[in-house]
C-alpha cells in the first residue's frame, strides 16, 4: 500500500477559460472535461496532471481577499519552460533565478490567483 500521486486542484468561475489559458499559455492539453458546461476538467504535460473545477465562491474569495495559493512544479530545463512561458504571455511574479533551497525557480500567476512556483534542483 502506498500513495502513488497528487493532483492540484484550481477553483474558478470559469472552466474553460482556465483550460485554454493553461493550454494557450502553459503548453498543456486538455486530459477531460465534464459538465455542459464544464463544472471539473483535467489539464496535462509531460504527465503532470492539474485538475480545475468550478467552485465560483472560493475563486471569489481568493481574489476579493487577494489570497495566492501555490502549486509547486518540478521541471527539466527550467530556464528553457521559463522563456517558453514568457514569450506565450505568462505573467511573471518572479524570474527565474538560483534559490536558496538548492532550486533554480521562477514564479508565474493564473488567472484565478494561483501561483505556480516552477523548477528544477541545482546539481
């Protein structure tokens, strides 16, 4: 018996324009969408799943309390996915840079709020 893998979860008021702007801008794809219209959906990259569902109460609450939640993504060639990233329009809160735990680390915002802290250890 043991764990096998998490999936963040994003909450919005939109499903589908959280899936397109994670496809559009983030280079995943879409894995499911469920609902008519879409009340939870799937994204993936290099089998890295993310799930959003449509919870238009708590994304309300994250933005009017200006409340950022993280999810945190290790990556290979960070600084590669990082100019990626920024040339398809991300917003970058920080560049991309070596940081004290060992990570070289950049930090781009969703447009629910989310803050996604992407990165890949210092050999």
């Amino acid at each position: 018996m043991k764990f096998k893998a998490a999936v963040p979860v994003v909450s919005t008021a939109d499903v589908r324009a959280t899936i397109d702007y994670y496809v559009r801008v983030l280079g995943f794809r879409e894995h499911f969408v469920f609902g008519d219209p879409p009340v939870y959906a799937g994204v993936e990259r290099d089998g890295v799943l993310l799930y959003v569902t449509h919870d238009p109460q708590l994304a309300e609450t994250l933005k009017s309390d200006s409340l950022h939640p993280d999810i945190f993504l290790w990556v290979e060639d960070v600084d590669a996915m990082f100019n990626e990233h920024r040339q398809r329009g991300a917003t970058i809160i920080e560049a991309v840079s070596d940081r004290a735990w060992d990570a070289r680390q950049y930090v781009i915002e969703d447009p629910n709020g989310y803050r996604l802290k992407i990165a890949e250890p210092i050999d």
